[in-house]
C-alpha cells in the first residue's frame, strides 16, 4: 500500500511540474504604467545584465543562396533552440539544441570557443573578433537581437504595447516603427523584463512578408547571475583543438583592397567605424545596406546562385533577387573592373540607386 501511495505521489509530482507552466500562462497578466520612453532607456541600458534561459527563435525567410553566407540561411529559415548562460559582455555560454547533438560558444575575456560535441572538435578564437562579420546563432537570442535592433531607436520612435507574460514573467512591450522611407521593415515589437530592461521576446515584421522574418522568445528565463564554472569552457580529452584567427567571408571582404566608399548611398548615411574596412555599411538601426567588394571567383559562384533562383531578375551583368524584407543586387563590374554585393533590409530601387553611384563614383 506505502508502495502504491510512493507512485501515486510521484506521478502527481510530475503531473504538477508539467502543468505549471500552462497554468502561470493562464494567469491575469499584470497591467504595466512604465512609459515607452523609459522602457527603451532600460533596454539599450541591458547590455550588461546577466541571466540565464532557454530560448526559441523561427525564422520566416528562406535564402536559395548557401555557398559562402556561413549559417546565415539557417537563422532565417530555420527554427533555432537556444540555452544561454550570461555573466557579462566577456563572460558567457551559449549553446545550440540540435536532433543531432550540440554546438557551445564559450566566450572569456581572451578567446572564445566553439565546441561541436558530436565531431569532437573544438575552434579556438583570439578576441576581440573582426567588427564585421556573419550572424551566428547566439545572435538570435531574445536580449541579443533587441539590444541591437532598438540601440540607435529614439524615443518618439516607439509606443508601449500591452503586456505579455513571456518565461512566467508579465513583460510590457515596445513597438519600433522605423522612420527611414528606404526601409523594408514595418516593425518590431520587443517584450522586456520591466524591473532590468533585458528583452524576452522579439518580432520583427517586413513589408510583404506573410510572418516574421524573425520571432524569437524565452521559454524558460532566469534573472539570477549564473556560475563562473557553467561558462568555462575546457576541451576534453581527445578533442580536436583546432586555431582559427575569425576571419568569415564578412570579415574577409572587410579587408579587400578597395576603392573609397561613398559617404552616402541612397540617402543613407555611412555608418561610423573607427576600423573602417573595405565594407560600407549605411543607414540606421533596423535600416540597414551593406555594400561589400567581391572577389572574382566569390562574384561568380554568388550570381550563378542567385540566376537560378525563382524571382531573379537579371539585367545585363547585374543580378538582383526579394526575399521577403531583404534585397540582394550584385552589380556589373564597375568602370574600375570592381563588382559590389549590396544586400540589407531596404527596398530594391534604394538598391539599384545605390549601384548606380557607385558606378559614378568609379568613373
């Protein structure tokens, strides 16, 4: 009978910590009086706040172009499951949730580690890393992408939506609409812990896309600081240590030799870049176009891809492809014999304008 009642007390246990979830979701969300103005002020101030949670981000774009872009179409395309443990900007864990298996990325103050478990093989990196170079998964992270989408944002930008309960937290939310008439992005709603700004959901919405070209969120999220040894990361015995010096093509084309960018393509201004490389980078926060010089060999395999995608349109030497939110032109040699790849979240003429000055800029 004791035996019986054991189980019995068991399942129940188990019955309750599987429902409690559900059950917190169903419960009134709390109304919140914090203003617009003040929740962006804590969010672009959440930069250092640790934490620590399980997180989902589903992709709405699918890129036809693979060669070359890293896993960048995967981030688009793809559902990615997250688990981050933050201790500070130099001090953090994050791993990717595959069937397959995981990958970390373990960052200290003087590398930062990139750990396959299932090909044992483990890539060491110097910091700081290039300023420019690919999205990765860790940039999906709800505090990741919201820092970064509402960091150059004002505050007669955005509006207070009503509160969600996101992770078992009542997080009022943001709505961003970008000003710039260049920009493919309608805009972006950003769900954050009230008490320290840090974001707990984000949705990013493009002109013509049937579903957000990103949607990412917390399932499970926890404020507390996490400890030093969860995010220490030291190769186990066996593993395949491989150097690696960080360069992706993003960070390579940086350091093509290249002509004087102009400060202004398509009304948009030139990003400030204290190392500024070979690519040009314009426009303001969710509006961005980047211009970057290609390789002879890059340019060709890049416009044989993009040929051959559905809705490509291909004018002389020039090849241009919509996806959703995001434009890709990839210009004619230039009277400088050079080839740009220009791409971002603006519409196609803010593309073709932008080639058009570069060509008048080679000539």
């Amino acid at each position: 009978m004791h035996k019986k009642w054991r189980w019995l007390a068991v399942m129940l246990g188990v019955a309750v910590l599987v429902a409690t979830p559900s059950v917190i979701e169903r419960l009134p969300v709390g109304a919140s009086d914090i203003g617009a103005a003040e929740l962006l002020s804590r969010v672009q101030s959440s930069t250092a706040t640790p934490y620590s949670g399980y997180a989902q981000a589903v992709g709405g774009v699918t890129l036809p172009v693979t060669d070359g872009l890293g896993g960048l179409p995967d981030l688009l395309g793809d559902t990615t499951t997250l688990r981050a443990w933050y201790r500070s900007p130099d001090s953090w864990r994050i791993d990717t949730v595959r069937l397959a298996g995981e990958r970390g990325l373990y960052r200290s103050p003087a590398r930062l580690w990139s750990w396959d478990y299932e090909q044992n093989t483990a890539v060491v990196t110097p910091v700081p890393e290039p300023s420019l170079r690919l999205p990765r998964q860790a940039d999906l992270l709800p505090p990741e992408l919201g820092q970064r989408l509402l960091s150059e944002a004002t505050a007669d930008e955005v509006t207070r939506l009503p509160t969600r309960r996101i992770a078992g937290l009542d997080a009022p939310g943001l709505r961003l609409i970008p000003g710039e008439p260049q920009s493919t992005i309608t805009e972006v709603d950003v769900w954050a812990d009230p008490e320290t700004g840090l974001p707990l959901q984000v949705d990013v919405l493009g002109d013509g896309a049937a579903r957000p070209i990103v949607s990412t969120a917390f399932l499970d999220f926890s404020s507390a600081t996490p400890d030093a040894a969860t995010v220490r990361f030291v190769p186990p015995p066996g593993t395949d240590v491989q150097q690696q010096d960080g360069l992706d093509v993003a960070s390579f084309a940086d350091r093509i030799d290249s002509a004087r960018l102009p400060s202004t393509l398509s009304g948009l201004e030139s990003r400030d870049r204290s190392d500024q490389g070979a690519v040009g980078i314009y426009g303001r926060g969710v509006t961005d176009l980047i211009v970057a010089p290609l390789p002879r060999r890059a340019a060709r395999g890049l416009v044989e891809q993009l040929r051959a995608a559905p809705g490509a349109v291909v004018d002389g030497g020039s090849v241009a492809l919509s996806i959703g939110p995001l434009n890709v032109l990839i210009t004619e040699p230039t009277g400088d014999r050079r080839r740009y790849l220009l791409s971002g979240t603006v519409t196609a003429e803010t593309l073709v304008t932008a080639a058009q000055q570069l060509e008048g800029a080679a000539t």
